[in-house]
C-alpha cells in the first residue's frame, strides 16, 4: 500500500471508527484496525464482533493493499501530527508514515488475521435524515436497563412501517417513545427489532460526525441492522426476544391532567429533590380547586421541602409518589414550553407529553408506599 491524504481527514476517520475499540486479551486482533484500498479511496475498518464499523475518506491511491495496525497507536500518532498531507506506506506487516518533519513505523499483523465483516446487500427498509435519527435516539436511549438479566429491554425497541418509525427504551420503571414520521419511504413489510444499547449510543456518536442533512440508511437483514452513509456504515447484531407490549401503559384518557411551564416544573423538582430520602421520593399533591401542584419532599435526618406550581389542572385531587430522577429524566427530554402530566391514580403510572408535539411520549412508574 501506498498512499497520500490529509492529516484532518484521516484524524476525523479514526475517531468515527475507534471508540468501539478497547482492551482485548482473548482476541487481540480486535484491539487493531482494518486498512484497505477500495475505489480509489481508502477504508477504514473496526469491529468487537458486536458492532462492525466501516468508513471511507478520500486518498491519492499510488499502490493497492492492505494491513491491520494496533488503533490506539495508530489514533494517538495522527491525532498529534499538523494538519499536512501525510504519506503512507506498508513494507510487509509493518506501517510507514510520513508528516511534514516526523517518520513513524508501526508494527502490523497480516490483513487475513482480521475477523470478516457480514455483508447485508438488502435493500433500503427507510431513509432517514440523519439529525432526525440522531435526536430521536438520543431522547430514549438513556432509558433502557443496564441489566443483562432481561436482555429483551436492554436496548432500543424499533418499529417501522410505511408511516413512521418510532424507538422505544424502557427500564420497566420509566418508558420513552420517540416517533419520527416518513414521507417518501416505500415500506411493504413492517419492521421490529431490538437495536443494543451500545449500538444506538455509536450511532448517536457518529451522527454527531455527518451533515445534519445527511440522509441515513436503514437495512435489516435476518439478525443484523445496517446503518448507512455514502461514507460510513454501521452493522449490528440484533437482540433477540420479545419486547414487552408496552402500550398498554400509555393511557388516552386520564383521571388528573396537568398542564405546566417545563422549566418551573423542571426548577421546583430538581429543588424538592434535595431533601427527598434514600428511595430518592418526591410527592405530587395536586389541588385541582387552587389549580396548583405541591411538591414534597422529606428526609429525617436533613429536613424537608414544600413547593407550590401554578398550571392549567382538571380532575380529581390526588397525590402520587415519584422517583425525582426519573421525573427529571423525562423532563429534561422535552423542549417544549409546556409539559402535560396525566395522571390516574396513585398506583398507575404518570404520562408526560410536550405540550403541542404528539411525537415524544415519557411513561414514569410511581413509587408505592
């Protein structure tokens, strides 16, 4: 191989492929990255037998070839190097590279030591813009369990048909759904999969690295999810499982509703929060007569907090517990102005909604006393 490019264009490529790359003892080769010739551009490759990442960046190609290079090395190296073309060659398992007044070598391995990537030559199951996915994924995928013992919600649930697409996270104690409506996509079949959480975390990363007009591919192919740029690729293994039938949760018709400024309700329970107790509780007292909330919060050994919050309140007067972190979780994924809480109950769970956008729906578990 050898080959001229641009310091700022293979740093960028390296960072957009090495995050997933760590410290691996069993499978060492794993701990490298993939270099390839291909079109006339050159390919970057890394994998931890989850997730493959794949990107493509311009290069002036003198001669072909191919070779596995240790990726911390490799990143810190271009990383410091200025923003000057950079030549590269390869001389058996071994890297050469030139900048301006530095020479590097680094040991490689042979290319054929690198695990094969899967390959998914299906067609497009949507497109997608990619601030749309990006934003999406991003205000539910924090809500998904940490725990492997139910690995069915250990991910971000997708569901696609000819008219949307929507995510959905849950913890079994708090829920989001985010829906994205398509318009141009021609879907025969619908669409459920279970996408890993690490998976959506490197996607919402490497959206963060293209244009906010790019638009993204989507491909599923028997137990694999693709995620496509013209530079950059994305393949997952997919969970397996039935994911919970979560929408019997989300309640139409509500016994209380609560119509709040975001940012006051936001204020006043990150305040009460600091004297909640070791279960992290606050409690909702709505009073629908003086149209108000109370929010309380008491810990024996610090002391206690009540606060008054002016809304737009029907129904009946009720108090209900909840987890302040929680409450907050959901909160702080709504940009609208005002935020709808609807409430049935003191053991049923809360709806939160912005206020004049159907697409994000935030279910919330209350604590029981």
């Amino acid at each position: 191989m050898e080959i001229f490019c641009l310091q700022e264009n293979f740093k960028k490529s390296l960072n957009i492929i090495s995050n997933i790359i760590g410290k691996n003892l069993n499978l060492p080769i794993l701990n490298n990255i993939l270099l390839t010739i291909e079109k006339k551009r050159l390919r970057l490759i890394s994998t931890d037998l989850e997730i493959a990442i794949t990107h493509w960046t311009s290069a002036k190609v003198k001669k072909e070839g191919e070779i596995t290079i240790p990726a911390k090395l490799l990143s810190d190296l271009i990383n410091n190097l200025p923003n000057k073309k950079i030549e590269i060659k390869t001389k058996g398992d071994s890297l050469y590279i030139k900048c301006e007044n530095f020479k590097s070598m680094i040991k490689g391995v042979d290319s054929k030591e690198f695990p094969i990537i899967p390959k998914i030559k299906g067609e497009s199951i949507v497109n997608v813009g990619a601030s749309k996915l990006k934003q999406a994924l991003g205000q539910v995928v924090n809500f998904t369990s940490l725990s492997d013992i139910r690995p069915e919600i250990s991910g971000v649930l997708s569901k696609i048909n000819s008219k949307e697409i929507k995510f959905i996270a849950t913890d079994s104690f708090r829920l989001g759904e985010k829906t994205i409506s398509l318009k141009g996509n021609k879907i025969k079949t619908k669409k459920s999969v279970i996408i890993p959480f690490k998976t959506v975390q490197e996607l919402i990363r490497i959206l963060g690295e293209q244009d906010k007009e790019e638009i993204i591919e989507i491909i599923i192919e028997q137990n694999q999810i693709l995620f496509k740029t013209p530079d950059t690729q994305l393949i997952s293994r997919i969970i397996e499982g039935n994911y919970p039938n979560y929408e019997q949760l989300i309640s139409k018709q509500f016994e209380t509703t609560l119509i709040l400024d975001k940012d006051e309700f936001l204020n006043t329970v990150r305040v009460t929060s600091l004297f909640s107790s070791k279960i992290n509780d606050i409690r909702l007292k709505v009073v629908s007569k003086k149209s108000l909330v109370e929010i309380f919060a008491q810990d024996m050994e610090i002391g206690e907090n009540v606060s008054e919050l002016k809304g737009e309140i029907k129904g009946k007067e009720m108090e209900i517990v909840f987890n302040h972190k929680y409450l907050l979780d959901g909160l702080n994924n709504i940009d609208s102005n005002k935020v709808m809480l609807g409430l049935n109950g003191e053991t049923n769970p809360g709806i939160l909604k912005p206020v004049g956008d159907p697409s994000f729906i935030y279910v919330i578990m209350p604590i029981k006393l």
